[in-house]
C-alpha cells in the first residue's frame, strides 16, 4: 500500500503540500510502522486528474465536499473506494 496525496483545493499551496506529505511521512514511519511491524508505506504528492497505483489510500483535499448532503451536515471529510481498489479519503 501507499499513499497518494491529491491536492485538489485552490487554497493549499505546492509548499504547504510538500510540508504536508513529508510530515505525514515521518509520522507514518516514526509513530505508525513500529505497531504496525509492516513494510515501509510511501506518501507521495499527486497532481490532479493523475492515475493513481492501484491498492492506493488516496487523501484528497478539496475547498469544500463535493457532495450537497455532506455540505449540509458540515462534514470534513469522507470514505470511499473506487472500482480499482483505491481507497479515498476526501477532505
């Protein structure tokens, strides 16, 4: 597994991206693989609209849910998968 980061909201910046990607990545390895005692897990940035690897945890950002109900309830985020076995994450 991965995971692949896609920024798609107007209000992060490439630099907040790479901070956030790289951050994640050390909490990954530092505070979650110990317990886990599994292989490392890769965090990359994606561009919108890239095919991601298939078994991949996709974080998205976006400005707001595209989703009227979440909108409404104020949701943050989201689970979904998609037919290749990707994983989403939006928030």
């Amino acid at each position: 597994m991965h995971i692949a980061v896609v920024n798609r909201s107007s209000d992060v910046t490439q630099a907040q991206l790479t901070a956030m990607v790289a951050a994640c990545a050390v909490q990954l390895e530092r505070d979650v693989r110990p317990a886990w005692a599994g292989p490392a897990c890769p965090v990359k940035p994606y561009r919108r609209g890239a095919r991601l690897p298939g078994n991949s945890l996709a974080i998205v950002l976006l400005p707001e849910s595209d989703d009227a109900e979440e909108r409404k309830e104020g949701y943050l985020g989201y689970h979904a998968e998609d037919d290749n076995g990707v994983r989403w994450h939006r928030h």
